[in-house]
C-alpha cells in the first residue's frame, strides 16, 4: 500500500469576511423567512379571495407555515449542511406542535366566553328550571347540588385520603403499605362512569332499583378523589426533611404529636394545593351523577331523598334535552359552561397562589 | 457473656394508638372501597351474563353480541386519539423543556395544564359546536380526493361527528396528560449528558435525540399508556360529540360509527330499567377490566425501566 501525497489543491480564496458567521444563516433570518411566508400566503389566498370567495385565515396560517417549514429547511441545507438544515426542521415541527395545541385551547376560550355571556345574568344565578319552558330560568339547582355533592365528597375523601397518605409516609411498612400503595394506583385508574356505576348499585341495594340521590354521586365523586388527595398528600409529606421528625423525637415529643404539630405544618400548603386541585377536578365530572344523582329541575336541598341536579349535569341536560326555542336551551349550557370553566379556572388559581404564598422556607 | 439487653420498647401513649390506629383504618377504607367496586359491579352483572334478547330488551341476541362491537368501538376510538395526541405531546413537551425560553417554560406549562382542568363536558359542547362544524369540509374534502384508501372511504358524515371528530377531542383531552409527565421525565435528564453531547458539537436536535429521548423513553411510553387508559374511561364528551351506530367499521369519516362502553353507558343509563341496568353495569365491569390491564401495563413498563435507568 502506498500512499501518495498530493499537494493540496490551491484553496480557491471566498471572499468571507468573518469566519465564524460563515456557513450560517443571520440570526433573523428564521423571522423574516416566517414573514415572507406569511405574505406570500396571504397574497395567494387574497387572489382567491378575489375571484368571490370569502378569505380563508386558516387556510392561509397552515400554507404559510408549510411554506415557512419547507423554505428553512431547504435554505439551511444549502447554507449550513443537512445536519444543522435537520435542526432547523424539528425546530419548527415541535414549536409548530405548541402552536398545535393552543388552537383548541384559544377556541375552547372564545367559544365560551361569547356563547356562556348571552345568559350570564341575574336570573341565571337566581332560578331554578322549576316549570320553566323556553326562555328564562336559571342554574341556581345546579349551582346548589354541584356545592352540596362536591362538599361532601370532599368531607369524605378528604379524611380518609389525608389519613391514607400519612399511613403510607409514617406508618406504611411491609405487606399492607405495598398493598395500599397498589390499590390506589388501581383507584387512580378507575373510569369516572364506573364510579357512578358503583354508587347506584351501591345505593340500589339500600333504598331500591332506580334510586338517584345526591349522597350517591357524592360518593361516586368520593372514590375518584380519594386517589388524588393520597398521591399528592403523599408526595408532599415525603418532601418533609427527615431532620425535622428526627428533632422532635430527639426532643421527647411523642410520634402522632410530631406528625401533627411539625409534619403536617410543614407540608400544609402543599397539602392544600392537592385538595383544591382535586376538587377542581372532579367538580366537572358529569358522567358518574348522572348515572348516580340524576338530573331534576328543582331545587333539592336533601342529599338523601330525590335526583339532585349539578351545573356538569346542568349543561349536559339542557344540551341534550332541547325544547323550543333551542337557542335559549344552548344558551343556557353554554352560560353553565362559562360558570364552570370559572370555577375550575379559580380554584386552581387559588391552588397555585396557596402553594406559592404559604410554602415553607427552607432557605437559610 | 452476657445476654444482649432487650431492646427498650418505645412507650406507647394514648393519642400514638388512637393516631396509627385511625390511619390504618383510612388505609384500609381504601382497600375496602375498591372490594366494594369489584363486588357490587361482579354482583350486579352475573345477571347480565345469562340475558337474552327475550329478558332484556337492549340485547339482540345475547351479551356479548352486545358488547363486542363496544369493545371494539372503545379501543379504536381510544387507539386514534393516543395515535394522534402523542407526536404532539412529544412535541410540546419538548418545546417547553428544551426550545421555550427559560421564563417562559413554566408559564407555558402551566397554559399546557388548564386544557386538563377544562371538564369534559365543555370539551363535548365546543366538538359538537364547533369542532365538527369546522372539520366537515374538510372531510368531504378527504373522501372527494382520498376516498381510495380503505380509511377514508365513503359517503361523508353531514354533520362532522365522526369517529375522527371524537378522537381529535379525546386527543385534545389527553395530550396534557401526556405532555406533563414527559416534561417531567426530559427535565430530569442528566445536565453532564446533555453538554457533553453539545460540548462534541452536535447540534439541538442531535442532543436531543442522543441524550433526552433515549433517557425519556420509559416515560414516554407510561405517560402514552397513561393517556391511553383514560380515553378509553371518557365518557361525555365522546357521548356528546359522536353520532354512533354501533357498527363495527374502520372508516373515519362516514355517519355510521362504533359506540363506546362509557358513552353508551351514558347515554342508555338513564332510560334504562331491569335486566337492561345489570347489561349496562356488565360492560361498566369490562371497561373496568380493560382500563385496570392498561394501567397495569403502564406500572409495569415503569417497574421494570425504573431498576436500568439513570434516575436513581
């Protein structure tokens, strides 16, 4: 084998004036490549538009942003080679899959907003749908009913759940511990109609086939909450430095004085957040009442007698169930919506301020 | 040689016992609750597996005629929404973890996470307000010039609520899900391997693949079979948004379309009497099963990744 040395050819002198800007594409050229897309596309669906049609936004943002995709890319390819031209390209593919996801969500928004406002009165907050056709009425039961199960939901899966969670991070050794840890996972998994499947057969035995009340979609959404108050009671009672338990003990303090007085303190803004995230969650549950508490049109104050109607259950009903005119039906599911997606909205607001405001300190 | 001192038990107080004692209990509530579940659905079906179309009236011939083709229906719709949701919760999970400017991450995370909080029945109104309305032209669009390939085939759905339209909404519904949990996974990468990957020159999206994804894998997958198990649970918005036949077909777009076990649940429930409820609550009892083996999947991929991988 030989080797011959050839004399490297004579490098043909390009005129660059700054090597490490060579080979690369301006640092704007990703934006002014994006508005020239933009324009181009805007320009091609404005000649269609010309011609009568009505012009096509959507159809404009999705060319553009091919456009966009396929021009860096392609350009990347010729300036900075095919690895930097593959950067690019996923790039764009994975902000372009945010943007994705923000439609639904900006749409979602508008939509309710503009349909939930129509209705968004007094009278909404004020009145039942007791014998009320057509126009008029209000969600005042629902308001009620969503109040009075998801409270006492909450004052059942609260306990047990807090109580779980402490067993699991204080007390939770071998066979049972593993167990439960299994158990709630299976929980977590539970579909939410199963649960309300659960609480009317439960409540069938009792007081008879065909039975809805609202004690019984109070415990449907119980067993759907408790899982998420013991995994995210567990998580922050696990966050809890070993050092503070091991202080107290060092003092003297007894082990359920220390759980309460030093554990617990610390992790209650945590804590709190969990029960608050969620009740934000299953007060949109709508499939397990109404399989279990049913829909009514009257104000019921008795969890333990008669069908009991909640704002999920509300707007479902009034969807569903249209009358003449339907409008005012639509009107009224989607102002329930509204009324919901606010609720929802603050409670985890409050949520995230809690554990924002009222965590502890740790810094020295 | 003396006898090791016995070991001083600690003293036991009142309120110790009456604490411990009260957590066990709540630890045990939850083992009881779930017997509950299992009993009272396992109780309440026997009944339905003996049903025929002369007992109950929702039954053609027997049971599991009935509840074939909603078995079918629930996979496939739940099948197209993680086929459809999990590319783009990559994607977005990426872009938050590794594209997005530092300050904006979380806030952009946090704008990801209030699509979960939104209930479903509100999702259910905008698919069939709006979703479907927008989407129908675009079918037709699909069928004129796609019609060929087998999925696409028609005659097109007036209306837009289709089997596709429900999955979209389901997918909308679990992509937060899913993007949650592998931005937690790819945040946790370690840092050393990502800047040795881009100390050796390579560029984003060469780190990424080289040292994030291989190290997220495991939790892609769980987060996917997590998003799977509850679309197949979800139950208003597929009720609301799909007009089902309960055929079983592959095509996406036309009017005739697979029911679900939790829409149809739904939807039959509250007319239902007799036999017909123990039916209902019979299928409630197989979607159970389905969700809880898919779960079990998930807990099992995790177990069996967590021994290998670099997070402990």
């Amino acid at each position: 084998m030989t080797t011959t040395l050839t004399p490297p050819e004579p490098r043909v002198a390009t005129p660059v004036s700054n090597s490490l800007t060579a080979g690369k594409l301006p640092n704007g050229a990703p934006w002014m490549i994006l508005a020239a897309s933009l324009l181009v596309s805007a320009g091609l669906f404005g000649v269609i538009a010309l011609s009568g049609a009505e012009f096509n936004w959507v159809g404009t943002l999705v060319v553009a942003a091919l456009i966009y995709v396929v021009v860096i890319t392609v350009l990347s390819r010729i300036v900075e080679g095919s690895r930097r031209s593959t950067d690019r390209f996923v790039t764009s593919l994975v902000t372009g899959a945010f943007l994705l996801a923000m439609i639904p969500l900006v749409s979602l928004t508008i939509t309710v907003v503009t349909f939930g406002l129509a209705r968004f009165d007094p009278e909404f907050f004020t009145y039942s749908m007791r014998s009320v056709t057509g126009e008029g009425g209000g969600a005042l039961h629902a308001i009620v009913g969503t109040l009075l199960m998801t409270g006492t939901a909450a004052l059942i899966s609260i306990p047990i759940g807090l109580m779980t969670s402490i067993y699991l991070v204080e007390y939770g050794r071998g066979r049972l511990a593993r167990g439960i840890t299994f158990l709630v996972d299976v929980m977590t998994g539970i579909p939410s109609i199963v649960a309300g499947l659960f609480a009317y057969a439960l409540f069938a035995i009792f007081w008879g086939p065909g039975t809805r009340t609202g004690i019984a979609g109070a415990v449907a959404l119980a067993v759907l909450m408790i899982p998420v108050v013991v995994r995210s009671s567990e998580e922050m009672l696990r966050l809890v430095p070993n050092e503070l338990r091991e202080a107290a003990y060092a003092l003297g303090v007894p082990k359920w004085l220390t759980i309460v007085k030093v554990v617990l303190p610390t992790s209650i803004a945590g804590i709190t957040t969990g029960i608050m995230l969620s009740i934000a969650r299953v007060i949109g549950e709508t499939a397990p009442l109404l399989i279990a508490a049913g829909f009514t049109n009257s104000m019921n104050y008795d969890m333990t007698e008669g069908r009991m109607q909640s704002l999920p259950v509300f707007v479902y009903t009034q969807y569903a169930n249209q009358g003449t005119p339907a409008s005012a039906y639509l009107d009224r599911a989607w102002a329930a919506a509204l009324t919901l997606i606010l609720i929802v909205m603050a409670l985890n607001l409050i949520a995230r301020l809690v554990a924002r405001f009222f965590a502890p300190k740790f810094g020295r | 040689m003396s006898t090791a001192p016995a070991p001083i038990r600690a003293k036991q107080r009142p309120g110790d016992r009456v604490f411990s004692r009260s957590a066990v209990f709540a630890g045990s509530m939850i083992l009881v609750t779930l017997a509950a579940v299992a009993t009272f659905l396992i109780v309440q079906s026997v009944p339905a597996l003996f049903a025929t179309g002369e007992t109950a009236s929702i039954l053609d011939t027997n049971f599991w005629a009935y509840v074939g083709p909603l078995v079918f229906g629930t996979i496939w719709a739940a099948a197209l929404a993680l086929l459809l949701a999990l590319p783009v919760s990559i994607g977005i999970a990426l872009f938050i973890s590794h594209y997005a400017p530092r300050r904006l991450a979380s806030v952009l995370g946090y704008i990801v996470d209030l699509l979960a909080a939104v209930p479903s029945v509100v999702f259910g109104l905008w698919g069939i307000g709006v979703l479907a309305p927008a989407v129908q032209p675009l079918y037709t669009w699909l069928v004129d010039n796609l019609g060929w390939f087998p999925l696409f085939s028609g005659p097109v759905s007036g209306t837009g609520r289709t089997i596709l339209t429900a999955a979209v909404v389901l997918a909308v519904m679990i992509i937060p899900i899913i993007t949650a949990i592998s931005r937690e996974v790819f945040l946790q990468t370690p840092v050393l391997h990502e800047e040795a990957a881009l100390a050796l020159g390579a560029t984003r999206w060469e780190m990424i693949r080289t040292a994030v994804l291989p190290f997220g894998r495991p939790g892609i997958i769980s987060a996917a079979v997590l998003g799977l198990g509850r679309a197949l649970g979800e139950t208003m918005a597929v009720a609301m948004v799909l007009s089902a036949t309960g055929a079983v077909t592959f095509q996406l777009l036309t009017s005739v379309n697979p029911s679900t076990i939790a829409a149809n649940i739904a939807l039959s429930f509250p007319e239902a009497y007799g036999i017909n409820v123990n039916v209902l609550i019979a299928t409630g009892l197989i979607l159970f099963i389905v969700t809880f083996a898919v779960n079990a999947l998930a807990r099992w991929i995790v177990a069996r990744r967590s021994e290998f991988s670099g997070a402990n």
